[in-house]
C-alpha cells in the first residue's frame, strides 16, 4: 500500500505543478523527507494526510488507492504570481464544503 501512497502522491504534485520545496514548505517538513515519502521509503501521519487531501482537493481513500475518483481543483491563479499552497487548500476546503451545502440543499 505504501507504494501506492507514493506513487498518487508523487502523480499528484506534478498534476498540480508543484515542487517538492513548495509541498515541504506547505507541510513543514523538509524537501528530503517528502522525497522519502513519495519514493515510499517514509510514512506520514494523520495530520500531513489531512492537509495533503486538502491542497490536493482529494479523499484519503483515493491517496491510499481505495477509489479511482478524482476531481481536480478549478482554482487559477495568476502565473506571474507566487503560489501559496496554504491559500491553495484553503480554497479547497470552502469549494468543498460549498458542495457539500448544496449536495444537502439537493442543488447540484
């Protein structure tokens, strides 16, 4: 399974365009742990899967590759500018919870 972690991982920040210095810095950790994670060599916790799903706009079940069902997240940024992975997944987090409101709302 930790392969499977890696390699979503992995597929994931090059699907968003990301860097491993922006993902460590985002996570606060370091660019050669999160190396070690996406080569499989190194578990996360709880709390880098929480803020991983967030700024990948993705479930648990899909990183550790229990599901295929993946959106991307429609959030465009300016190119000229820098990135703020934390604004990223913050920006997933309110998109989520919008669907979720509507979903109950039965707009969709």
């Amino acid at each position: 399974m930790i392969d499977v972690v890696a390699k979503n991982l992995k597929d994931l920040r090059k699907k968003n365009g990301y860097t491993q210095e922006q993902v460590s810095d985002y996570l606060g950790i370091t660019q050669s742990n999160l190396s070690k994670i996406e080569n499989g060599e190194r578990n996360f916790n709880m709390t880098l899967l929480d803020k991983l799903c967030l700024l990948y706009n993705c479930s648990p079940e899909y990183l550790i590759g229990e599901t295929d069902l993946y959106e991307k997240s429609t959030i465009a940024f300016r190119s000229d500018e820098k990135v703020d992975l934390n604004v990223v997944a913050k920006m997933n987090e309110i998109t989520g919870f919008l669907k979720l409101l509507r979903s109950l709302d039965g707009v969709d």
